[in-house]
C-alpha cells in the first residue's frame, strides 16, 4: 500500500514536473504565446460561486450520465493529448485501462504514441478517436476506417488547429516529438522532416496539417465514415455552434485546445452558455480546458444545464416524447493534462486515481450543493461575475 499519495491534482502537477525532463515537461503543460488563454481557463472557473441549498437528503448521489448512448457512471471523460509516452513508457495503453477501470470514456489522439490497434486491444475502455485533417485525404481516411474496423464509438475532429499555434517553449526546447507509429506508412516521417526554424513538431505540423479545413471538409469526413458520429473539437462561438448543429453532427466540443493554439481565444467555460444556447438540445455539448476540481465540473454542469426547452422535432439527440422537454445540454467534460500528470507521476495507477479524484470531488460538491443528481444541478447552483451586475 502506498503512503502519501496525492491528494489533488495540483500536487500531480508537482511530481509531474519533478518526473519529466523540462521538454516534456514544458511541452504538455505550456501554451500559446503569452499563455493567456492557458492561465485564464483555470482563472475563469475561480471567478465563479456556488449557491449550495441546505437541508436536502444527499445520502445518496448519483453522477450518473450518457454520452451517445453510452452510460458513464460519471460525467467526466479523457480528452485526446498527444503521445502519452512523453509521461510514461506504457502511454495510451496505461491511459485506457485507467478510463476503462473508472468505465469512462477516452478519446484517443490521432498522435497517439502507442499504435491504434494496440490500444484497441488492452482493454475495454469506450473509446472515440480524434482526427485532424491531413493535406493528404487518404491518411484521414485510413486513420476513420482503422478506428472504425476496431470499434471506435465516435471520430472527434479537432477544427481548431488548421495551422499549429506558437508554443514558444517548444521553440525554445527545440522539442522533438516520436511521430506516432498511426502513420507508419501511411506518410513519409523522419527526425529531420521539414526545413526551417522551430520545434520539430511544428514543422511536421506545416508539411501535414491543412490549412484550408473548412466545413465542406465535415461534410466529405460525413460521407467516408459509414455509420461513426463524428463531433467537432474547438468550437467556441454560437455561430460554430449553430452552423455545426446544421452540418450535421452528432455533438460539439467546446475548447480552446487547452490554451495552445489561439492565444487570447475565451477561456471555455465563459462561452460555454452561449453554445449551449445555440445548440438548443439538438446535439450534445462537452467542454474541456481548465478542469482541475470536482467543483469545476459541477460549475461547468450547472452553465450547461440551462434548462432549454426544446420542440421535438428539433430534438435529435434526446429521446423527447412531449411537446415540450427540458434538456440537459452538457453532457461531458474532459479533462486532458490532469491525467497526464498523473500519468507521468504513477502510470496507469496515477491517471486512474486522478480520475477517481475528480469524481469523488464531484460527487462532495453535489452533496454539499443540495444536488442528488446531474439533473438537479441547474443554473441557480453557480453565481458568475455578470450575474452580479
Ligand atoms: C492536447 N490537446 C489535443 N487536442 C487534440 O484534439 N488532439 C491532440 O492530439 C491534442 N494533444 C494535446 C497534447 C497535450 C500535451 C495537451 C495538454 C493537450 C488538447 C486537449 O484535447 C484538450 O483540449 C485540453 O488539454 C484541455 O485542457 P486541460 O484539461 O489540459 O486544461
């Protein structure tokens, strides 16, 4: 039995920074240039009060929550970052086996450093896959079949990244990043790819990544993937949001992409009302970017529950049976370095139990907020800056 495990995720972040060497290091926790929008997703949720409601029988809570079907006993999901190894020599596959032991979701990045396949078969973990769009169609479209043909749930496609932001850390490490071994023969890779000045990284991103992605791009990702729902990454508009829902799509992320690609884009959970606004219940909505606490994800359950009512026929994700339904539109949150602290700090055993952190958090913030259920959080739990004006 181990003695002094960590008690939050900010002493995880403390042995992670201890375990890692500085590029590593640097590499999953910095972000965009002046790190604006990185620190501001963590700010924001402090900027935001409980109103807790006394004198409620909480003897039992239940986290309960689905995602596309799939029943979570917890809201709260793994979001797709880079090559795990980087943390821990076991990557990914120590990753899902700590989601599939909490029986949540993972979202595996398309730069997984572990290959596809072997992640598929470590373990029974739900697992969405994540795309970017390749100048090369073909390289997307053998990544969709592969994950497709190993029983991937969802394709989650990042749009907000048609060019890599300015990681200036990198820069300044000269990071090297392994490609990952998911294009091995699908692209030409090597240790001097590209030309030029900058982290490795960021020339591979330039010679692959495409920059005209545009949404005639969901619609040909729409017609290759035979029958997988595919959401969208990066959305922090109600525009995106209501041209998604028109795309056609099975649900919306709401993020920044942790602060690393648009420096001074709005921290997540300030925009996420709006979208949820936008969406009206057609889709379901997840955030990520800043979650470090059980009460940040009954903050951002309590914005995204604005109670919508919602006609049925525009009711596409939810079963709505009446006239009129309420919806609770956040259905998810991701959490993307927590994990990998706990990852680098203790494998598999750290990012299971940073996972269990979270929800135990979750689970005592509900209690002490007079809420049973997910459904029981509404927007009258939390008190933003605005709703004191
Ligand atoms: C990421 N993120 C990311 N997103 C994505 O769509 N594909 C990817 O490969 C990666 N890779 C990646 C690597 C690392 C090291 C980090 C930290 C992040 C972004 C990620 O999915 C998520 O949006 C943020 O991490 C959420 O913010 P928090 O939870 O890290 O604050």
């Amino acid at each position: 039995m181990e003695h002094n495990l960590p008690v939050n995720v900010r002493e995880y972040q403390e042995l992670a920074k201890k375990a890692l060497p500085k590029m590593h290091y640097d590499n999953i926790n910095g972000g965009a240039e002046d790190e604006y929008t990185l620190r501001e997703n963590i700010a924001a949720y402090g900027r935001i009060m409980l109103r807790p409601r006394v004198l409620v029988d909480v003897s039992k809570i239940d986290m309960s929550t689905s995602l596309l079907g799939y029943n979570m006993p917890s809201p709260i999901i793994v979001a797709p970052t880079g090559p795990h190894k980087l943390a821990n020599p076991e990557g990914e596959v120590a990753t899902a086996r700590a989601a599939a032991a909490c029986n949540t979701i993972m979202v595996l990045s398309f730069g997984s450093s572990c290959k596809i396949e072997e992640v598929a078969a470590s373990c029974d973990a739900i697992r969405f896959f994540q795309l970017y769009m390749y100048k090369r169609r073909d390289v997307s479209a053998t990544l969709v079949r592969r994950a497709e043909s190993l029983g991937f749930k969802a394709i989650v496609l990042t749009v907000d990244m048609p060019v890599l932001g300015r990681r200036e850390a990198d820069i300044r490490n000269k990071m090297v990043c392994p490609p990952s071994p998911n294009l091995e023969g699908l692209m030409p890779f090597d240790d001097d790819l590209g030309t030029g000045g900058g982290s490795k990284l960021e020339r591979f991103a330039s010679e692959t990544l495409d920059p005209s992605l545009s949404w005639k791009d969901v619609e040909w990702l729409k017609s290759i993937t035979s029958y997988l729902p595919i959401l969208l990454k990066g959305i922090v508009t109600a525009e995106d949001a209501r041209k998604a829902v028109e795309a056609g799509v099975a649900g919306v992320v709401v993020s920044n992409h942790g602060g690393r690609q648009l420096d001074y884009a709005p921290p997540t959970i300030s925009v996420l009302e709006e979208v949820v606004k936008a969406v009206a219940g057609a889709v379901p909505v997840l955030v990520d970017g800043g979650v470090r606490r059980g009460t940040d994800v009954f903050k951002a359950l309590a914005l995204g529950a604005k109670a919508v009512m919602v006609r049925p026929d525009h009711c596409r994700a939810n079963s709505c049976s009446g006239r009129w339904k309420i919806l609770i539109c956040l259905t998810a949150l991701q959490v993307g370095r927590p994990v990998f602290y706990g990852l680098a700090a203790r494998g598999e055993a750290g990012a299971r139990h940073v996972i269990e952190m979270l929800n135990k958090e979750l689970e005592l913030a509900m209690a002490l907020c007079g809420c049973r259920s997910i459904a029981e959080i509404t927007r009258r739990h939390v008190l933003t800056e605005g709703d004191r004006i």
